[in-house]
C-alpha cells in the first residue's frame, strides 16, 4: 500500500516521520508520523509554522498534540508538492485544504498520518489509523456490523477482531472520503462489506442508503488495508 521515499527522525516531539506515496495511487501521497504526546508544547505551533485554531482553546494536551501531529504530516506533504498552505478547520471540525488539494487526516496513540491529492487526480481520500484492541472490537462489534458482515468477516482468513477492526477502520475512511461531498453524517450501517481480498489486502464496501443523487444505493468503493505493528491503516481513494 506505502511507497516509501524518505524516512528520517526530526525532534523529540515528532520522533519518526515517513513519506511516499500510496502504491495503488501514485498521484497520492502520504506522511507517516510517530509523536511524543509527553514532548508537546503550545510553542510547536509556531514552530511549526501551522496556525493554532480556536476549536483548541479549551483542548487538553493529548487532543492538541494529536491535532498537531497530523497536520504537520498534512503540511509535509503541502511544503514537498510546492504548495504553501496549511490545512485549515472548519466550524464542524473538518479538515479545509488549500485550493487545488484534496487530502484526510488520521491520528491514534502517538501515530498520526495523513494523505493528499490534487483535485484533479479524480481521487477521493480517506484514511484512518486504528489502534489493535480485541476486547473492544469483540464486545462492540454489533454496533458497527451486521449479522451477514460478522459472518463475512469470520470466514475471511483472517483473525476475527482484526477482520472487524479493519472494516470498523475503512467505514471510518470511507466517512472521511464522503463528508466533504455529501455534507452530512451517516452511520456505519449506511455501508456494508461485500468482499474482502485478504492476498491483495483490499476490500470492497457499499452503500446501503442513498447519500446524494450520485451516490445511490449499491454505489461500491474499493478499498486498502495494512495491518502494521499494532495498529491497522485503511484508505479509500
């Protein structure tokens, strides 16, 4: 899934940093980052060059240095493609990119990535990173699958609370790759898993409602999973 291009260490609070770009999708990039929730300071911003915003006032320090560490992958990406910008938020909290990008941000427990494309790639990405918990995956499960996906998902290969956390992780990517087109909240029972490709690590998602005139009932999207370490990334694009 990962084309790696640079990797190298930067400071104590972003330990590691990764780029390339997404092998499936070469148009989009990537940046990888492992942080230090315990080396953060409010000065990083500015370090940073990366705008402090309003929504962080009253943020506890774990929530700011996670939202630091992904927009400073996101502002990597920007500064190697030649653009300036920064990724701004809106009032709902979504990510505004600058004009001609289009890109999703991820963070969990000191990992943070992010991806980004050019508008006109005809690409629309959403990436999530999720932390392995088989507890939680077990006992949560019928909040976010359906008897037939549960079913789908035991028989798949894989371990099962790996199956489901992939599937938790890509109908989150899936809502981040949407939101910006369709303007609204949906829950996890708007999509269904139709297949998963344990060889090719990909899978197949599809709606189950309409979400705008375009994207109907049956609408089907194809997306990637790595499972890393401890923790699994999913993209749609």
């Amino acid at each position: 899934m990962f084309t790696s291009q640079l990797s190298h260490s930067s400071s104590a609070f972003v330990m590691h940093s990764e780029t390339g770009f997404i092998t499936q999708f070469p148009a989009m990039a990537y940046c990888q980052v492992a942080f230090d929730v315990t080396a953060y300071q409010d000065s990083l911003f500015s370090e940073y060059a990366i705008p402090f915003p309003p929504v962080l006032d009253k943020a506890v320090a774990k929530r700011r240095a996670e939202y630091l560490a992904a927009r400073y992958a996101a502002r990597q990406l920007l500064q190697n493609a030649g653009c300036d910008g920064h990724v701004d938020t809106s009032p709902s909290r979504e990510p505004v990119w600058p004009a001609g990008w289009c890109g999703s941000l991820s963070h969990t427990r000191g990992h943070a990535i992010a991806v980004i494309a050019p508008r006109g790639a005809g690409l629309t990405p959403g990436i999530d990173i999720e932390m392995f918990d088989a507890k939680t995956m077990r006992e949560t499960a019928e909040m976010f699958t359906s008897l037939d996906e549960r079913r789908l998902l035991a028989a798949c290969g894989l371990a099962y609370e790996t199956a489901l956390l992939i599937l938790f992780s890509a109908k989150e990517s899936l809502f981040k790759a949407l939101y910006p087109e369709v303007h609204c909240f949906f829950g996890f029972e708007a999509a269904r898993i139709c297949s998963i490709d344990t060889a090719a690590h990909s899978l197949t998602l599809e709606l189950t409602q309409p979400l705008t005139p375009a994207r109907k009932k049956g609408c089907q999207f194809h997306g990637l999973y790595l499972i890393e370490e401890n923790r699994v990334i999913t993209l749609i694009a």
